[in-house]
C-alpha cells in the first residue's frame, strides 16, 4: 500500500503530470511522470475512469496498483509525480506486467532526460 505522504491529491498536481510530463503507453495503462526540483519522495496518483469499471471494480484495481506501485516508490526519482491512468480495457490478468512495463520505461526514460 502506498503510504498517504506518497500519494497525489491536489487537482493542480494531476494536471502538471498529465499535461507535461513524460507519457509510457501500454495496452492497459497509460503513465505520466513529471520531475522537479524537490527533494521529497516521489508521489503517485491515479485515475480510474467510470467506463473501466463500476464503483467496487474501480477500487479493486486501485488497491492492486497502488499495491504494485509501492515497490517502486524508492527507485523513482526524488521529487517525481507520478500518475497512473487505467484505460477502458484493462483487465487483471496483465495488470502487474503492464505497470511493471509502464514504471520502468518511465524510470529508464526520467533517467536519460538528466
């Protein structure tokens, strides 16, 4: 689980991400990571749109990917916004291979722009 400190809650911050961060697309994910200049811990965030799944669905795969996310929160780059979003035909079975994919690409691409 991720803890509160590293999770993504202000509008503006969701929007910095996804307007002008880095994008990874995979079949069922789409990940955006936006660097700054702060030394704090990387934070994550999510959006599950209402066309993925009904309300206990949505919250399902919002567990399993904050699940999956906590194990990369320290190999982030410091200061790092992290956003997940879940597209309309995501389904469970390649969840964790998708975010894997999608995490690392992001990490390898934050890397190479420094």
């Amino acid at each position: 689980m991720l803890p509160r400190s590293a999770r993504l809650t202000r509008p503006e911050d969701f929007a910095r991400t996804t307007k002008s961060g880095l994008r990874v697309t995979s079949k069922s994910l789409v990940g955006y990571l936006y660097p700054t200049l702060s030394n704090d811990p990387a934070r994550c965030g999510l959006i599950i749109n209402k066309s993925v799944a009904g309300s206990v669905g949505r919250h399902k795969l919002a567990r399993q990917i904050r699940h999956g996310l906590s194990k990369y929160l320290l190999q982030l780059p410091l200061g790092s916004l992290v956003v997940i979003r879940v597209l309309p035909n995501a389904s469970n079975k390649n969840l964790y291979n998708d975010l894997e994919k999608v995490v690392t690409s992001l990490i390898e691409r934050s890397m190479a722009k420094t």
